[in-house]
C-alpha cells in the first residue's frame, strides 16, 4: 500500500501526527498539510512533517488519493461538502474525529460517485495541541475504530484497516452508532468528569490544587485539553453523555450516603469493586 | 543529622521507601523494619533495604532514636500507644499518614515524656504497594507537611524538616485540621471520583473500559489504589469529603444541565475555566 499524494486537512495534533506517521512508514510519496493557522503550518514544513501547504482545502485535496479531514469534528460535514467537488476520482477519504453517530454516513452522502468516505477513530492523542505536539508514533499500539456504512465497499474498508495497521494501529470495526456510546463513556464522560474535578476543588478552595500529588495530576491531566474542543465533542454527542453522568452522580452518592452513615463494608464493596475493575486493564 | 538506630513500623511502599531513603543518604547507622507479612519482611531485607527486620513492633523501636510509624493511619494511634512504654528517651518519632487533624494531639499525649511526636505527611506514592513497590527517591521533589502541635517545640520541629529535606522533599508547615481539609480536596476526595469513574462506566456498558486510550488510564489510575486503605482514609476524613462530594455532584449537574439545553456558552464558561485552573500547576 502507497499513496501518491496524500492530503491531511487539519495540522492539530492528530493530523500533523499521522502526516509524520505516513512519511516514517513511506506510505505516501507527497504529503500535503492543510490548515488555517500559518504560523502552525510553517512550523510543521520546517520540520519535515509534511512536504508542502497550504491554507486552502480544495488546492490541497486536488490529485490526492488519499484525503485525511482531521479538522476538528463540528466542521467535518461543511469540510466535506467544500472539498467534495475537487476529489480525485477514485480517492479515498478518511476522518479521525471522535464523534461517528450520523455524521459518517451524512458525509459519504456529500462523496462523488466513486469516492468512498470511511469514518476512523484512532483513540490516541494527549491533553496538547498544535503540530508542535504531534508525535510520530502517536498512533503505534494504539486501538483504531473504524466504523464503516452500508456504503462502503469491503474492499475501501479492507484498504484503510491495512492503512492504520501499517501504522501500528490495533484496529477494530464497530457499528458508528455504538462507537459513540462506547466513547461517550471511556473518552468523552472522563473529560467533564475531570474539568468537574478541578472545579469542585478550586471552588471549595482557591488554589488548593498547588499541592496536587502525582495522582490528582493524572487524574485531571485531561482538564488541560482544550475546552472548545469538548464543548463541541460533548455537545454532538450529549446522548450518550447524559445517562453516564447521570449513572456517576448516583455512584458518587451511594459514596456520600456511605461515608455519612459511616458504612464501611458498604464503602469498601463500592470501592473494591471499582479497584477490581481498573485492575482489569493495564497501564 | 544522621540516626544511630532508625526503626520503620510498617514496610509499605512509603516505610519501605523512606527506609531506603535514609540509607542512601546516610542518615541512619542501623534501619530496622518492622511488619507484619513476613514475606514482605524478607523482601526487604534480601535487597538491602533495611538492615534487619522483625515482626515485633517494641523489638523494633528498642534504643531507637528515630521511629516512623508507617502503618495504616487507623491503626496510629493504637500502635503509638503499644510502642510508648518502651521508646528511647529523647528519640523522635514521625508518622508519615493521611489524616492528621485531632489524630496528631493524640498520639502526642500518648508519648512518654521527653518524647516528641511530630506529624508528616510526604505527598508521594502510588497507587502500588507493599515493600516491592518501593522507590529510593520517592520523597525527592515531594511536597511534604509537617503539622506541628502546641507540644512540639521549635527544635523538634525544626529537626524532622532537615530530615524530610535532607531526603529532598519540599517541606511546610501547616494546622493539622487545615491539612485535613486539603487533603480532603486534593488527594481523598479525587480517588474517590475515580473509583466512582470506573463503575459509572463499567455499569453502563461491562467491559468498556478495555477501550480506554492513556486519557482514562490517566485519570483512573489511582483507582487502583488499594480500596481498603482508601476506605478507611475517607472514613476518618469524611467531615471535609462530604462538602466536596456535594460541590462535585453540584458541578456536574450544571454541566448535565448545558448538556441538555445545548448550551454551548454555557458549557465552555465551566471546562474552559477548569483548564485555565488545571494548567496553573505542572505536570
């Protein structure tokens, strides 16, 4: 698998990761960047991250076989629709965004005859921003999710699982549906939860945080992660979200009625389980 | 500073540790580490990190001049009181627990005379534990608060911050009942919200959180502290955990509450001044 030309549109810490992924693995012969801010473009051309770019999607996406849209999700469709009339015949067009729902197949529904858009979600990434935080192999053991529609070939489907495997990528395929149930519990939910965390704190008393072992630190490093950007995510998939918010407020208070009845067995199964869970998985 | 006989009662990651931070530095002639599971004991012993070990807590502190009660901090106070009658005069003795407010008074009182009980608490771990989870260098560039009381003079006080600094942590003082209610928001309050992540998400979908990226293994780690521990260190605190629990569950459902009324201005205002909050502090 190579690619002639490949366009990522959208120089974040996503795109600007697998554009450096691409050349690394030789996976494609040109790779074209695309964003809107020129310092962050110039920033990844000086340091090879991609071969050349440009602030304009559809001079990026011409003669491209392979099309990237890692801008960030609520601009997916309108990116789509603005492209969709300048793709190379017979290119293939992937997302990495982290909600999948609807949107994919609304997005395949903008693709000329004969392009296929196929939804991807590389669960990787970190609290950063910016091509100045991308990572080369970002995407190495990381799991990907790809959630193809009823108008995908097998074939398109089979090329792009073959892309992120060279990648490193452990990949599976999910219903786009499903895909963002599951990550409006292990991705999306965790975010508020930790914005809420320093909130609450912070709110009890100012500046508390300063003394923050290493574990409140990882446990809200998330918070550090750009604000707008979950609005949006949290906001397009507010579904999902709000029955696991729900779900933790009534944990969190079978906790506060055990400490006020001073319910140590209660406590501990709450808290044992939950140990045996996190357990369960490593790192 | 150095100690002629250094006695550790309880080898956990943080005995074991601040025993293994003494001999590196030199700061005691003789460690002597006492427990309770025998294999443990051993292993610390095999490696070095003490020089003998014994199960026997008033063998342990026999012509001890230091002492450090490293054992769960419910057990303190009934430790303190079976050592008591067999201390060295003159020998200092440290706690190194998660509670301190009325606990450190007394264990004081618990003292024979000319014996000094100051209370420490290092800000350091992790969510391992036991002997062989222990870190020579746990201590270097820690936070550690030492709540002195009305007994304690300035001399004593003033030798137990040489010794924690002489281990490379960053000391300072504070009330007892204030540390409780900081450590109540920085450190007990944040395991639980984690545990309570795990079963909020593993309750809505099992198996869920095989999917986690580094964001929710980040944010979760600490729920895989030992839930024994954590349930008797929010127990004791729970007068200072209750009103953040409260102040928690109120923040989410003002983020539940934007959710539902698509309120994006509203949503960005609370994650947005949380990530400002988040990236005050390091790391």
């Amino acid at each position: 698998m190579k690619f002639e030309r490949a366009a990522i549109i959208g120089l974040g810490l996503i795109g600007a990761s697998f554009a450096r992924a691409l050349k690394k693995h030789s996976l494609a012969e040109v790779v074209v960047g695309c964003g809107r801010g020129i310092d962050n473009l110039n920033f990844a051309l000086e340091r090879g991250f991609v071969d050349s770019v440009t602030q304009d999607p559809i001079k990026a996406v011409a003669d491209a076989d392979l099309v990237v849209l890692a801008t960030p999700v609520e601009t997916l469709e309108e990116m789509a629709a603005s492209i969709s009339g300048h793709l190379k015949a017979d290119s293939m067009v992937i997302d990495v965004g982290s909600i999948k729902g609807e949107l994919v197949q609304r997005v395949q529904s903008l693709m000329p005859g004969g392009v296929e858009f196929v939804g991807c979600h590389p669960i990787a990434g970190s609290e950063r921003s910016g091509s100045s935080a991308s990572v080369e192999d970002l995407f190495k053991g990381a799991q990907c999710i790809i959630t193809p529609t009823d108008s995908n070939t097998d074939e398109a489907v089979g090329r792009v699982r073959e892309l992120w495997e060279a990648l490193g990528s452990k990949v599976s395929l999910m219903d786009s549906m499903e895909h963002d149930v599951l990550l409006g519990l292990v991705s999306h939910f965790p975010h508020l939860a930790a914005y809420a965390i320093i909130n609450a704190i912070e709110d009890r008393s100012e500046g508390a945080i300063a003394l923050s072992g290493a574990g409140l630190k990882d446990t809200t490093r998330i918070a550090m992660s750009p604000s707008a950007l979950w609005r949006d995510i949290t906001l397009m998939n507010r579904d999902n979200i709000v029955p696991v918010l729900d779900a933790f407020i009534a944990e969190l208070e079978g906790i506060r009625t055990s400490l006020l009845k001073d319910d140590a067995s209660g406590l501990e199964a709450i808290l044992k389980k939950a140990e045996a869970r996190r357990k369960s998985i490593e790192g």
